[in-house]
C-alpha cells in the first residue's frame, strides 16, 4: 500500500457533516457513523463552530465519522487551517460494534475560546 492509498479516521462536528456547507470538501470519504462525543465542549465563530476539550462538559457533541484518503486529509488541514488556527488530536472513539479506533479531530483550547458563545447542545447543524 502506498502512502497515497492511506486512510484516516477523521471526526467532524460543523460545516464538514453531511448538509453542511463544506461537505463537498470531504471529497470521496467513506461516512462510517453519526455519534455522540463525550469530554468536548462547542462554541460558535459565527458561521462554524469550534470544540474544545472538556472533561466535564455536562453534554456530548454531535460527531460524523469518516474514512479519508490522504488528499481529502491535506483538504482538511487547509480548511481547518492546521496548524496555525485549529489544532487537531487523536483520540479514541468506538465503532458501533464497539470495535475502538483513532480518529483526527481539529480543536482549539479552552482558553482560545472561553469567550465565546456556547452552543449547549453540542449540535451545530441543528443550531444553524
């Protein structure tokens, strides 16, 4: 397998889910799951939303998961503006049968954001 063919797990919770206006830009990405991501917290920049990490957010973020090749990863970091505006970290999420995996997810921290307006639902699309 050759580096091209590589594919990443990648979490999205904004304008990159399905019905959001950067959807396109996930390309050929295999969707794998819709869920609920606990110990992060969301915020509104205004038109999009940024997480941060929370271990004691009181409600769970809504999440897409995806497979993507390489090309649709480097797509992302652009968009996200990696590394200089979002940072992004792996963690560790379950599939539906439970079968855990490392999947990217782009943040901020908590005190880039700490003005910012919550979005208490952990639900963007349904926000916007």
């Amino acid at each position: 397998m050759t580096n091209q063919q590589e594919k990443t797990y990648v979490l999205v919770y904004g304008t990159l889910c399905k019905g959001g206006y950067n959807h396109d830009l996930m390309g050929e990405a295999e969707f794998l799951t819709s869920l609920k991501l606990a110990g992060f917290s969301m915020v509104s920049l205004g038109s999009y939303p940024a997480v941060y990490m929370n271990n004691q957010a009181e409600k769970a973020i809504h999440a897409e998961l995806y497979l993507v090749d390489q090309a649709t990863f480097a797509r992302l970091d652009q968009l996200e503006g990696y590394p200089d505006f979002y940072n992004r970290s792996q963690i560790e999420v379950k599939l539906a049968n439970g079968q855990p995996i490392k999947a990217w997810i782009y943040h901020m921290s908590q005190e880039e954001l700490s003005d910012k307006e919550p979005v208490e639902e952990g639900d963007w699309l349904a926000k916007s």
